[in-house]
C-alpha cells in the first residue's frame, strides 16, 4: 500500500470512530430522557383516576409548554407573580385544587385568581382568550392535555427547580 493510501485508509477510521462516538452518544441521550411508566402516571382527576402518558405526549407537552406558557412559567415559575408558581404544592392549595391533569386544563378555559374568586381570562392566556392570546388559537383539547401533563411531569423531574410556590413563604 502506498503511504497516502494508508492515510487515507487512517482518515477514514477516524472518520467513521467519531461517527460512531456521536450516533452511540445521541442514542444514550434519547435513552436517559425516557421516563419509565410510573413516572409517567399522573393524577388525571379528583376522582383518584390516573392517566399514563405515552412518551410522545411527554415530547409534545414539554415542546407546547416552552412555546406557549415558557415565556411566562419558565422553570414552573411566575415571572409576573413568584407568589403563584407551578409547583405540585402551590397547585394543590389553589382553589380549586389544580393538581390533576382535567383540573389543569380547565384553567386553561377558566383561568382564575388562586382563591378561584376571580375569571382572569382576560389577562392570562385561555381558550376564551385566543382573541388576545393567538398562541392559545391552535391548540387541541389533546394539547392542552398534554401542557397539563407536562406541568405535572415537571416536579418529578426537576425536583425543587421547579416552580416556587405560596407555600414557600
Ligand atoms: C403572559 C404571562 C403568562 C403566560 C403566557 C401563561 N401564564 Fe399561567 N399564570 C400567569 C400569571 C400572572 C399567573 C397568576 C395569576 C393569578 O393568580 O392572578 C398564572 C397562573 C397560572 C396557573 C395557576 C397556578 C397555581 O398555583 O394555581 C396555572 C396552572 C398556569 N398559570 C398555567 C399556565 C399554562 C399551562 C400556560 C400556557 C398554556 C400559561 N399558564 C401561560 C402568567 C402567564
């Protein structure tokens, strides 16, 4: 073999190592992102019923909820109020309690003030708002199930970085 076809030949093992290092580096990522089912078993309503999400419905909640809500909730804070955050503690001492799944997607119709005295869909994003809030105009029933999941989803894989509540003051 001539020199600059061993070079050659070493060029491309090295090539096709790094190949190999990133496709085996990618899939270990994808792996380590996927929650088992019971992580994945969330409260779906006051009833005790529960609901498991399918992986893609983990992927599409986290991609709706960066687009529509993380401008406001980044992290499952209030950037406009840290006294209202997203966390399972703030969200169950709410009026009426917002730590299922159905509850969570009927603020999103029905936004109201944390004592549930008052409709704010005015000046949070709600379907009945989409005039206001044209972010809120695409989204299915399914989406919103599936924002509502990611809420949930959240503090399980986050711990305390997500989201500051009332009941941290
Ligand atoms: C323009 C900023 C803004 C956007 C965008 C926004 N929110 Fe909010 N959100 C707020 C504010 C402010 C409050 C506190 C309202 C209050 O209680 O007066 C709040 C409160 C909430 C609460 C009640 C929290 C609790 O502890 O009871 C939930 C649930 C919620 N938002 C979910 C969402 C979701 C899901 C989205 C995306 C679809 C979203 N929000 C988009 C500003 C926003």
């Amino acid at each position: 073999m001539t020199v600059s076809g061993s070079l050659l030949k070493k060029a491309f093992l090295l090539t096709l190592a790094a190949f190999l290092f990133v496709f085996q580096i990618s899939v270990g990522t994808a792996s380590a992102a996927e929650l088992d089912a019971e992580t994945r078993t969330l409260p779906l309503n006051d009833k005790g019923e529960t609901v498991t999400l399918t992986q893609k419905q983990v992927i599409k909640g986290s991609r709706l909820f960066s687009a529509t809500c993380g401008q406001c909730h980044l992290k499952g804070m209030t950037k406009t109020d840290p006294n209202v955050g997203l966390d399972s503690e703030a969200l169950a001492l709410a009026t009426p309690p917002r730590d299922t799944v159905e509850s969570l997607v009927d603020y999103l119709y029905n936004p109201t003030t944390y004592d549930g005295e008052e409709e704010i869909a005015e000046r949070h994003p709600s379907m009945k708002s989409t005039d206001i809030y044209p972010k809120m105009r695409n989204l299915s029933d399914d989406d919103l199930f599936d924002i509502a999941g990611h809420v949930l989803l959240q503090p399980r894989v986050m711990g305390s970085q997500w989201g500051t509540g009332k009941t941290k003051f």
